[in-house]
C-alpha cells in the first residue's frame, strides 16, 4: 500500500474531481478520497471548501475513515462552525458506542474542536466519560477536560468537572491518575487558584503510588506536580525524596530531570548536617553524569540544567570535571555547553587538566568554540589565582599560532588578568605589541590599545604604536575611538616630553572632527583638565583600578533559585524565567523554592494580631531567603512597620513589636536582622540605590547598607554624613567604598557607628538624617533607627538600685505592659534584663531594666497572665497611663551622661514616650 | 505542552503537521495560518539556515521549536508554553522508535506512503499535546495497517486493548505464544581510555548496555543477576560459605551508575538492588550501565617518537593485546598521526596492513584478527618538508579501534531467571543465550 501518491496530484481542477469522488458509491473509493483532501491538507493547501463533502463520510464503521474525517474536522471545523454541527450527532452517538476506543476517539476528538455550539453539546458525553468504566475513556476524558478549560474555563468551573479531575486522582488506574494530574497542573496554572489540586498528604501519598505504576510519561506528569508541592516539615520532605529517587535510574532522561528537580527542591528542607542530606547529594550526581550519554538533544538539555544544578550546589559534581571534557565527535551546542561548565568547575584541584583541555580545544575548527576555549583559559586565570601563570603562557602559546581570532581573543582576556593581576605579567607585552597589526576587530584592539595606554611607561615605541591606530581614527568603532583616546592621555601624562604634539591631534580629532558626542565629550574634559590642572589629571586618569571580579556570568541568585524550581523545562533550557517567553495566562504564579521552616518552639504559637497590624507585609517582596538567617514573617513585619515611614497608626509601638519580633525569633538569631529597607531609591538620587538596615552586633552598632548603581555611569568618591540626632550616632570611620562603583553594580557595605556625636532631638526620637555624597552629586535620606540597637550590654540594674528607683517614679506614670510567657531569656539576648519576678493577683510580673547607648536607663514592668500567654501586642495601648497612645516605658535617667559611670544624682522620673506625637521635648531632660 | 509536530524533509516541505493546541496559532481559514507561518519560519531559521544547527531548541518569535533529525527528515515539536524540554526530546525520539516498529527506516518515502498510519499513531500517542502511551508493542495491537473494522472486534477483545494501552504493563500485550521459548542477551561495552606516553592511565570508563531479545510466551516475570558489588557483598554478608565467596566475590565490579528501561521496577532496585520486570516483547535495551573502576584495558599501545633533525621523525608503535590468550580481538585499527608537513612516510609492520593517509595526516594500521597475550609492531619514517613555522608540532595522540569478546568492564551475567505461572514452561525451558562484545570508545594514548 503506498499512499505517497496522494501527495503527487497537481491539477486544477483538483478540488472539483475530489468533490466527485469524495461523493462517489463506493467506500473504498471515498477512503481514497478523504486521504487525498488530508494529503492535501497537509502540504498546505486549501480544502476547505470539501467540508460538507469530507463530513458526509463520517458515518462509516470504517475506524480509519472515521480517524481521517475528524483529523479534517478539526482542522476546519472553526472556518465552517455551522457545517461543524453537521458532525456533533454523530459525536454523541459515538460517545456511546460500545467499543471503548471509540467512545474514546469521539471524546478526544470533540475536545479538539473550538467552536462553541459544539462544546455544548461535549459537557455531558464529557460527564459521562469521566466516570466511564473503561480506564481508556476515562483518561482520555481527563485531558479531554483541559481542552474544554482552555476553551472555555468557566464552563468548566460551573459543570463541577474540576472536581471530577480531583476524584481521578483517588482513581485506580495509575494511567487515569497521571492524566488527571497533568490537567489539573495545566488549569491551575491559569487559575488563580494555584492549588487547584489540593496537594495534601494523602493525595501526595495517591501520587506516589500511582509513580510506580504508570507509564514514563505519566511519571514525568507526576513528579513535575510533586515539585510544586511544599511539604510541612523536614519529615516529611524526607518520605517524598526516599520514593523519588528510585526514579534517578529510569532510561527515560525527563524523568531522571524531573526526579532531580523535586529533589533539589526538597534539599531546602532538609537540614544540611544530618545523613540524609549528604547521602541524597551523593545520590545526585551519578544520574546527572549519565544522562550525558544519551543522545545530543538531551545532553543538551541535561548540560543546561547541570549549568544551574552546578551554581546551586557546586558540591554535587565537584569530583566530576572530566565527563564534561569535550568529545571530538560531540555537536557544537554539546561541546560549548560543556566548556561552560568546566570553568564553573575549575578548582586549584584540577586547573591542570583542565588547562590542558583548553589547549586542546583551542586548537579545534570551529570559531566560536575555540574562542570560547580562549575565554575560558584567561577565566581560569581570574578564578584559580595559582593557575594565573600556567594560563598566561597557555595564552602566549596560543598567540605563537598567529591564528588571528586566536590571538585577537588571546588579547582580550590577557587585558582582563592584567586587570586583575596587576604588575605580574607585564613581561609579556612585547609579545604582545608584535600583533598590532594582525588585530581587526574592535575589541581586541580596543584590549590592546588600553593595555599599551596603561604600560606606556614600559613600551619603548608606546607613542609610535598609538600614532598607528590614530591614523584610520574615523573609521574605528566607538570603543576604539575611546580607548584610544584615554590611551593618548595616559601616555602624555606618563611621557609628557615626547608626546604633546600626538595628544594635541588626538584632542582636535576627538573634539572638533568627531560627531560622536560621548567622544568629543571625553575629549574635552581631558583638554580642559590637561590644560588647567596637569596634577589632578594625573590622579584622575592615572587613578587606581578596581580590581574585577571572579565570577562574571553567574545567574543572579533569584533568578537562579527559580530557574531550580523549573529544572527539565523549557526555562531551565534558556536560563530565562517563563514569563519571558511564555505569553498570556500561562505561568502566573511564579515558582520560589521552599523555605525552611525553624525547627525551634518558638514559631509554633504565632501572636494572632499579626494580619492586623502587618496588613501590607504581602507588599513585601520576600524573595527567597535561603541561607540567610531565618526570618520569620513577624520580624518582616516589624521592619516593614520600622521602614514604610511610620504613619500615625504605629509609631507608637515601635518597641514592643520589634521585642516582641525578638521573641519569636530569639531561639533562632541572637540579635534579629532587620528586612533591609530602601532609603534612597534610585530614582531619586540620579541612579544610586541604597538600601540597608540598622544593626548590632558584639556591642557595636552598625549600619549595613547595599550600594547598588542603577545609572549607566560609574560613581565614585562616596562620602557618609549624619546630621545630629537624637542619641548622637555618628559614623566611626568613612564610608569603606574604595573603589568605583561601576554600572549595575552592588557593593555591600557595614558601617560601624557610635555615640558620642553631637545631640539633637529629633522628630520622632529616632529618625536619623543622611546625607551621601557621590562624584555626581548629594543625596539625602532619612531612616528610623530601631531602638534596641541602643541597648547595651550593661544595662542590667542591681536589684536595689532598680527598687528603689522605681519607688521613686509617680506612680501616675505607672504604666504596665504585658508579654508573653517566659520572655525573660529572650529579651536578654537583646539586652534586655530581668531584675525581679513576683506574681500579684495571679499575674506574673516581670520587672525589667534596659539601659540605652546615651546612658539612658530604662525600667519596666512587664505583667504576664498565665492562662493568656498570647497576649496581644494590640491591646497595649489601652492600658496606658501616661499618654493616650504608645507604649510608655518607664524611665528614670542619670544627671550625668557619663557612660562609664551611671550614678543616679537626682532621680527624677520623667516619662518619655516613644512617639513622635506625643513624645515630650527630649532635650527638656537634660 | 506540545503545540504541534511537523515532519519535514531535507528541502524543508512539510510532510507530516498535526497541531495540537490553539495557543500555537488561529486555526481559521483558508488554512491555519499561523501553522504555516511556523512551519516556514523553522524551514528558513533552521533547515535552511547556512550555519551548522547551534542548538536543537530554536525561540523564533516566543515560540519554541525542539528538533531531532533522522537521516534527512526533520522531527520539529512547537510549543508556546514552558514544556519539559527533556520529555519533548523524549518523546520525538520515541516517535521515531514507533515508526521505525511500524515501517523500519524512517524516509522520505517512507513517511509519505504510511501517512495516514503516522496522523493516526499522532492522534493516539499525543493528547492535547501530552504524551500518551507510546509503546510500540501495546500500539500495534490496535493501530494497524490494515485498519480495523470497528465492529469486528469482539468485546473481551476490546477491553483487553484498552486494559493494555492504560495498564500497567503498556509495553507487553497478553496472549504471545512461542513454540519456542527463547531469550538474547547482548552485554555491549563500549571502552574508552586516555592514556599518558607513559603508560599511566589519565582516564578511563566503559559505558554498557544490556540488550535482550525475548521471544517469551505469557507475561513471563523475569530475574536479571550479575555480578554487581553491592549485591556480591550482601549476600556475602548474609553467611555464605568462604567457597562462594571465593567463586564470585573476587570478580564483583563496582558499577557507578545504571538507567533501566520502564520495564524495570525501580523501587525494588532502590531497596533490595534486584533487577526484575515482565520484559517487552522482542528487542528492546534492558539496561545502561558506567563503570570506572579496574577495567581490563584489552589493548596497550606503546608509542616512540624521535625527530632526527628537523625534517624526518621515527616512530615506532607497539600494541599488546591484554587479554585471554584463547581470545580474539578483531577489526584492530591504529591510527598513527603525522605532521602536516609530512611529505613521505615509509611503513614496516609485522602483522596486518599499514598506509600512510594523507588526507587524514595519519598512518592507519588495520589488523583483521589478533589473540590475547600477543604483541606487534609498527615502525615508521616520516620524511618532513622543511617549514619556516616555529610553531611545533602538538602531536595528537594516537587512537584505536577494536572489537573483543569479553566484557572490559568485568560484568557477567549471573543469571536470567523465567517465571510464568500461568502457562505451563519453566525457567529450564527457556534457552538462553549470552553474548559480550566489548569495542572501543575513544581509545587515545598520548605521544
């Protein structure tokens, strides 16, 4: 039987004979014609108008003939929706059929078909499907279920045929159950329900079952679900991985994928010290390695993902460096992605082998391969320090070749190592400078230029070599004409003597022949500067670089952390979120790798007026916080409270939450991090960022802040300054940034504070004005200081002392205040002591000292009921005696402000309410 | 999920286009236009693009093309959304396995005269773009040739299709029956080696396979031994006697990592390290397997090169076959490079046949057959025409080919063990053959 000759029919008349035939008597001859109209479909051309013709044919018992006649239908059916329901009888009357793989075809084919007056007719042929007892119907209907979703969700919402899908997941057919899931994944993915499947233990325990049993594909569907699912402790993490990994020595590589991609999510969970994780981490690599030899397509799929799999966990595949060693025979996509991961690999350990290779590879035909192989031997250089000289005469070798894309991109990188090792290999630009002329694309001579610019002093014939390039100086790209430009100046100001009259033509070339505004800019600051201040210029370009940094290319974490929770699919094969290729409703909801729950007491009860008070705290974009120290969302919601500009509603209770925070957290971080905060945003302050965070740590304070640089210019020259404040902070040392901030660059800084500044009250109490000062301009900002980081290690009170002084308060700002439940341990972990205990009338009371930087002691009785240990911060206010709103502590403070030696002169109790609004006069107290 | 899949020829026309989502593309008159706009954006971004093929997944305009070629025709899967991308490629590669199952080679030709076989197989292996079953023994029982008159079958008949096509055991349908049961195995090694002038060995690991050929009756429950470390140790563990030990324990090799066909139940390879399963029905590959640790190297090559002066080189190279005397490896090829600037080489060998090629720049050196415990040599001038070129010469190393019959990697099959209850044949009616072929990978010494 040979149908090829369908494909061969040409003629004119073409759709006129198939009419004819399409209607002819006998059924062998209307098969052949329905196969001609497909084959003719099929090559693209238009045979729609045979629709009438080709749905005449659909009532055959001839399965073949039917299987062609819906392939037609689906195809036309929505350019003719009104012969269309010529068919749906038919449809229905299939659905009934007692042979279960045409009920079945009926239904898939009915789902296939996107016009409305046809869906109708589907929802209760569908219905029935769904509970069919032919497990072939049943899981045929189940996707049958997503089509009609995409058709048309709400139908689907109002028929219950989501629930329908829940129940197959209980189904006993493993292939029914793997259906069912990938329907629902799919619909819930456009759903703003995101846990439309109702992940639970017993359906997580249904799913696993089902893994055993069902076919490769039906695994995949799974194991891509149980990926989404966050289960509630490390336990239980544990139970899932132990019935996933079986699924690492499956021939099928999207399973073993998707088995990794569950397990590199349930790593999180799971605390690094214990056996577990390190043997599931020793279980991990061996799959990985093996799945790079299966087929091309997959290796390339399996490298990308291993690209990831290597930044997150370097350890897995530490050991493994040589299975990515380029084969001869490997495709070129193959051979480039394994060149990647060598260098993410490269260690002091194997820089040997690893040099080697690239030797090796650089000498192969492909262009851009063995560029990538000179790449990665000058990053080799940059990463593995011990290796910078081994590299560097690999890379003089390569240029002997005087094979010119070889040295052009031999020259780049060297540019890059002497940037970062300064004044060690300066003994190979003479070899260098014999390939001037070999250099044709800009960035390599621009590499060069820079590198003869930045040695002039060493380079003989410096000013000759630059004098060569200035000639063609208009037809050089930018960069070049930069380069070039910044070279010239350099050299003048290193040989003033010899070559004043070659910076002179490069300045006129630069500022009156070129239309390029950046260069003639450039130009005429270095005029300016040359002809007014030859000693600035000098500092300023002969400035100290920056060294740059190790790791160029990784993926910034967030990113990465998602690109994990999608390990196997097409994001993890671009390195790009889904949303920046996938269009419409697909993929909503974005995926964050699971966080570890504390494992401490401490989180279990949880103050219930959080979602009042921390209403906006969704706001926040929590990211993923991973390794950082456990932040639990009270604490989020205190910095949130400290940091969005405190409105009226809070600023009063600025203390009690962020020690109550403290509680929660205690156990887990002695003294809690704050959220950092934005403080200047970038539109503000022309293209600087900063944002930070107060903090104190061993007695100090400081004050933690992110530089990030938003502009495309590079800043430097930075300066911090307080204005007075209220507890005299100032800065102890200058800002630590030495080096220039360059382009979309971050650099974390920790500014150490003290108190011996000068004194101002300011409004409230504990704002802090800034003023930064970059080389573009000044910026101003202001933050809020949270209170406990003044408090001091010292500030617990003899017991005498404290009762008398307390004595001595009026009692009419006697104020209580109350906590929670052995607080006391906690609150000292923050500084804050507790001197007696005693219970009245049921309530326990704690009586507390704190002691602030500035000398300031403040005591506090703090009332605990036992039978309400949830006490709420809430209800505070209520209770206050003094002012109508804030917490008020108690305070008595000393005459003298002497640090050392607290003596309590005259006593004299004065309350001091942290507010802004009612807070009286600070400086009243003195 | 999967949008669409088109098969192409080499000059880019569509052969085969099934669409599977809207997503891809408005369906509407006069013929889907999106379809043919993606159909001729993969033809003139990939097919006909000039350069050789940079990655086998192409985003032209948001959407994302998976291609995988078999001789000359292109398999092209479209998808708008964030597929699994390894279970697409998956899944073209099984598409091909089906229509190899169904019409052996994959060609133009073929595909053109079994195009309504391929819409068909299409309709019932992908749904809605998801992947369905897709074992070709499982497929065949209702997607024929032929076609199937849909009243003929009777309703036990049916049901047991579809108990099939969604059960458990997709891979094998019931009711075989063979006069003769009989089953292959093939343990095909493939050893690959880096070694240093010096004889030290830089790299070296042989990847597996285990292939079988059954032609069992029933649902036969199969048993798969060998001689695997960890599970030698076990049972050592357990108290077997010092003579067993001494029998199998020395020769237990260590397996690094191994993938098993779906056949296999891998949760009772997880716990007990068993290997059982209802094998498919015919050829199929059962395992893979790599291991790294003392792996007979059958072959050792010993270079020697010396330049005299600068326009000639000796070398010399010896082979020394490392295995059972009683063994014969076979189709033994050295390959020998030389410098490019080589202009005459002179040959002498002891055994087989040597030639100098210069469009290979290298001396190849075949011998059909050769035993364990034997040695041979080669020795060669090269006569050099002078170069102005300080660049020297890298010499890439020396490469070999060979064919031998014994496992490198040490494995032995220990035992393949038939279990059918329901018909009426034991395990020692089954006859069973094994076979070891071990052939070189990349097989280099450096010189």
């Amino acid at each position: 039987m040979t149908d090829s000759k369908y494909f061969t029919t040409n003629k004119k008349g073409e759709i006129f004979e198939l009419k004819a035939e399409l209607n002819n008597e006998k059924k062998e001859k209307r098969k052949e014609a329905v196969k001609k109209v497909i084959a003719a479909m099929t090559v693209g051309k238009d045979v729609s108008s045979l629709f009438p013709d080709v749905v005449n044919c659909m009532q055959t018992d001839n399965l073949e003939l039917k299987k062609l006649v819906y392939l037609y239908l689906m195809n036309y059916a929505k350019s003719q929706p009104d012969m269309a329901i010529m068919a749906v009888n038919s449809f229905v009357k299939d659905c009934e059929d007692p042979n279960p793989l045409i009920r079945a075809l009926a239904v898939r084919t009915m789902g296939c078909i996107r016009v409305d007056k046809i869906t109708e007719y589907l929802c209760e042929p569908l219905r029935k499907c769904l509970k069919d007892e032919d497990p072939y119907v049943r899981k045929t209907a189940a996707v049958c279920v997503a089509k009609l979703h995409d058709i048309n969700a709400q139908m689907v919402e109002d028929q219950g045929f989501l629930d329908s899908l829940r129940d197959l997941i209980a189904d006993s057919n493993p292939m029914v159950v793997a259906n069912a899931v990938a329907a629902l994944s799919e619909i819930s993915e456009s759903h703003p329900n995101s846990n439309l499947l109702d992940l639970n233990p017993q359906n997580i325990n249904k799913l696993l079952t089902a893994l055993n049993e069902c076919t490769e594909w039906g695994q995949i569907f799974i194991l891509d679900c149980l990926s989404n699912y966050n289960p509630k402790d490390e336990r239980e993490a544990q139970s899932i991985c132990e019935r996933v990994t079986p699924r690492l020595s499956h021939a099928n590589s999207a399973v073993v994928l998707s088995a990794v991609k569950v397990l590199m999510k349930f790593l999180e969970l799971l605390p690094k010290e214990s056996d577990y994780y390190n043997t599931l981490l020793k279980k991990l690599s061996p799959p990985l390695v093996t799945l790079l030899s299966g087929e091309p397509e997959v290796q390339y799929v399996a490298l990308r993902n291993i690209n990831l799999i290597v930044q997150k966990r370097p350890e897995i595949l530490k050991q493994e460096i040589k299975v990515f060693f380029v084969k001869y025979n490997d495709p070129i996509y193959v051979k480039l992605e394994k060149l990647d991961i060598m260098i993410r690999l490269a260690s002091q350990a194997n820089i040997a082998q690893v040099l080697a290779e690239l030797k090796e590879y650089a000498t192969e035909v492909d262009v851009d391969f063995v560029r990538k192989a000179v790449r990665a031997i000058g990053r080799c250089a940059i990463k593995v320090e011990q290796s910078a000289e081994r590299c560097v005469s690999t890379l003089l070798d390569l240029i002997q070749t005087k094979v010119n894309y070889v040295v052009q991109e031999a020259i780049v990188v060297i540019r890059d190592i002497f940037r970062k090792y300064p004044n060690k290999y300066e003994s190979i630009i003479a070899t260098l400078c014999e390939n001037l002329d070999s250099l044709d694309e800009p960035d390599a001579r621009a590499a060069m230029i820079w590198i003869v610019g930045e040695y002039a002093e060493r380079i003989d014939n410096a000013d000759e070599l630059l004098e060569s390039f200035l000639e063609g100086f208009h037809d050089e790209s930018t960069q070049v004409q930069l380069t070039l430009l910044t070279a010239i100046v350099k050299l003048f100001l290193k040989k003033p003597s010899e070559t004043q009259e070659l910076v002179q033509q490069v300045l006129s070339l630069a500022t009156q022949d070129s239309d390029n505004p950046d260069l003639r800019d450039r130009g005429y600051i270095y005029w300016r500067l040359l002809s007014t201040d030859p000693v600035t210029a000098k500092e300023v370009v002969l400035s100290e670089k920056p060294l740059i940094s190790e790791e160029t290319d990784l993926i910034e974490p967030t990113l990465l952390d998602e690109l994990i929770c999608h390990i196997g699919s097409l994001a993890s094969v671009y390195h790009k979120p889904p949303n920046a290729f996938v269009e419409g409703s697909h993929g909503i909801h974005r995926k964050h790798l699971p966080i570890q729950h504390s494992r401490s007491g401490a989180t279990t009860s949880v103050i219930p007026s959080q979602g009042d008070l921390l209403g906006d705290l969704l706001n926040l974009d929590l990211g993923p916080p991973v390794n950082v120290p456990q932040v639990s969302s009270m604490q989020m919601g205190a910095v949130d409270l400290l940091g969005g500009g405190l409105d009226s509603l809070v600023g009063d209770k600025i203390l009690l939450i962020t020690t109550c925070s403290t509680l929660q957290s205690a156990e887990l971080v002695l003294f809690f991090m704050y959220l950092i905060v934005v403080w200047l945003p970038a539109v503000k302050a022309k293209g600087l960022e900063i944002c930070g965070t107060f903090s104190r740590r061993q007695g100090h304070m400081y004050m933690d802040m992110t530089f990030t640089n938003k502009a495309l210019q590079h800043m430097s020259d930075f300066a911090i300054q307080f204005n007075k404040n209220s507890f005299g902070m100032i800065p102890t040392s200058p800002l630590p940034i030495h080096t220039p901030l360059m382009p979309s660059q971050t650099i974390e800084v920790s500014l150490p504070l003290n108190t011996i500044g000068p004194v101002m009250k300011m409004d409230p109490l504990n704002n802090l004005q800034v003023a930064v000062k970059n080389n573009i301009d000044v910026f101003y900002f202001s933050g809020l200081i949270p209170l406990n980081i003044f408090f001091v290690e010292d500030g617990k009170m003899e017991r005498q002392v404290f009762l008398a002084t307390w004595k001595d308060i009026p009692t009419r700002m006697n104020c209580s205040t109350r906590l929670r439940n052995t607080v006391s341990g906690k609150l000292q972990s923050n500084n804050i002591y507790t001197i007696a205990k005693r219970n009245v009338e049921g309530q326990d009371m704690l009586y507390q000292s704190l002691k602030l930087t500035n000398g300031i002691w403040i005591l506090a009785e703090l009332r605990i009921q036992p039978g309400n240990p949830n006490y709420t911060v809430r209800e505070l206010p209520q209770r206050l005696s003094l002012s109508n709103r804030g917490i008020s502590c108690f305070l008595t403070f000393p005459f003298a402000l002497d640090q050392g030696s607290p003596t309590f002169l005259n006593l004299r109790a004065t309350s001091w309410v942290l507010s802004h609004t009612t807070g009286t006069p600070f400086d009243t107290l003195f | 999920m999967i949008g669409g899949l088109f098969i192409y020829n080499h000059k880019g026309e569509v052969l085969i286009s099934r669409v599977y989502r809207d997503d891809i593309g408005c369906l509407s008159t006069p013929y889907p236009s999106w379809e043919r706009n993606a159909v001729d954006a993969f033809r003139v971004n990939v097919i006909h693009a000039r350069q050789q093929v940079r990655s086998p997944v192409t985003n032209i305009a948001r959407t994302s093309f998976f291609h995988v070629k078999r001789s000359n025709i292109w398999l092209a899967a479209v998808t708008k959304q964030n597929v699994n991308a390894a279970m697409v490629f998956e899944f073209l590669y099984k598409m091909c396995d089906v229509m190899t199952a169904y019409f052996s080679k994959i060609s133009e030709e073929n595909i053109k005269n079994n195009f309504v076989l391929i819409y068909e197989l299409l309709d019932e292996i992908l749904d809605f773009g998801y992947p369905q079953n897709s074992e070709s023994g499982a497929l065949k029982t209702f997607i024929t040739q032929q076609g199937i008159k849909s009243q003929v079958r009777d309703k036990d008949e049916q049901s047991q299709i579809t108990s099939q096509v969604t059960g458990q055991i997709g891979w094998r349908r019931e009711g075989i029956k063979y006069r003769r049961n009989e089953l292959f195995l093939d343990v095909l090694e493939s050893v690959n080696l880096l070694m240093s002038p010096q004889g030290q060995v830089l790299s070296a690991h042989v990847s597996g396979r285990v292939v079988m050929k059954s032609y069992l009756s029933g649902m036969p429950e199969c048993k798969f031994g060998m001689n695997d470390k960890i599970v030698i140790d076990k049972q050592q563990g357990k108290g077997a006697t010092s003579d067993d030990s001494a029998k199998s324990g020395k020769q237990s090799i260590a397996i690094d990592d191994c993938t098993f066909h779906q056949c296999v139940r891998l949760s009772k390879f997880d716990s007990e390290r068993s290997i059982s399963f209802i094998p498919p029905d015919g050829d199929y590959e059962l395992m893979r397997y790599r291991t790294t640790k003392d792996i007979i190297l059958p072959f050792r090559v010993i270079p020697l090169v010396r330049e005299v002066g600068r326009t000639k080189l000796e070398v010399k190279v010896v082979i020394k076959s490392n295995f059972k005397a009683s063994l014969l490896a076979q189709k033994i090829e050295v390959r020998i490079p030389t410098p490019l600037n080589t202009s005459g080489v002179q040959v002498i060998c002891m055994k087989g046949k040597a030639k100098y090629k210069a469009s290979d720049n290298a001396i190849v050196w075949k011998i059909k057959r050769m035993a364990g415990m034997k040695e041979s040599q080669i020795s060669a001038e090269i006569e050099l025409l002078p170069t102005n070129e300080k660049k020297k010469w890298t010499r890439p190393p020396i490469s070999m080919n060979f064919e031998v019959p014994f496992a490198p990697s040490g494995l032995k099959v220990r035992y393949l063990k038939v279990f059918e209850s329901k018909l009426n044949y034991s395990d020692h009616d089954v006859i069973k053959w094994v076979r070891y072929i071990g052939r070189s990978g990349i097989y280099e010494t450096r010189c």
